[in-house]
C-alpha cells in the first residue's frame, strides 16, 4: 500500500507508516506548499492513497468529481500527531483491505467509508 501524506497531516505520520513498511510520500517533506489540486492529481496518477485532515478534498471529490486513489480524511478531535498514529493504526489493522477507491471518514470513534463518486 502506498500513501500520500498531506502537508497538514505531518512528518510524525509519515514517519511511522515508514516504520510500518509502506511507501510514503510526504508532501511537508518533498513538496511542501503544493495545491490541494497538484495533491490529489498526483495521489491519482502515481496510486498513492492520500491522507489528509483537509475538508477541501470531499469537495474536490463529491463536488468537483475530482477521481482517486483512496483519500482517508482524519476528522479528529485532538490533532496531535500520536492520536492521528494511533486512529491510523486502528484504521489499517482493521480495514486495510477496504480503503483503496474509497473515501474513508475516521473520527476517534467511528469510521464511514464511501465509494468513489
């Protein structure tokens, strides 16, 4: 599984998906400051699902018809970096075979996935 971790979402994330042996590609660390456009376009034409807190991207997606890979969108109550780890964990032990194509809503309690618009 590859991931494209957005810029908002940071390096502690990264790192760790890293840690885990998936393929990261981090927008703070290698493209800090592209658009959210240049964001989902290459998470689309390279098959990185993207990770991001950014509300812009349901937009994108459901409004636009933007096409993806797989977006999971933290919706978080504390934003610190160990919780987004510790949401993320519970995600791919549990769903990880789910996430590719879809866009997945997690909180700390509840996960909605979506299928592409």
């Amino acid at each position: 599984m590859r991931f494209l971790v957005d810029e908002c979402t940071g390096t502690r994330v990264a790192g760790w998906l890293r840690e885990q042996g998936y393929e990261v590609f981090s927008v703070y660390e290698e493209a800090r400051g592209i658009t959210d456009n240049t964001v989902i376009k290459k998470a689309f034409n390279e098959n990185w699902i993207l990770i991001t807190n950014d509300k812009d991207f349901g937009e994108k997606v459901y409004r636009e018809q933007t096409p993806h890979r797989g977006i999971i969108l933290l919706r978080l109550q504390d934003e610190r970096s160990a919780n987004k780890i510790d949401v993320l964990q519970r995600l791919l032990s549990v769903y990880r075979e789910r996430i590719p194509d879809r866009f997945v809503v997690v909180t700390e309690t509840q996960v909605r996935f979506r299928t592409k618009s």
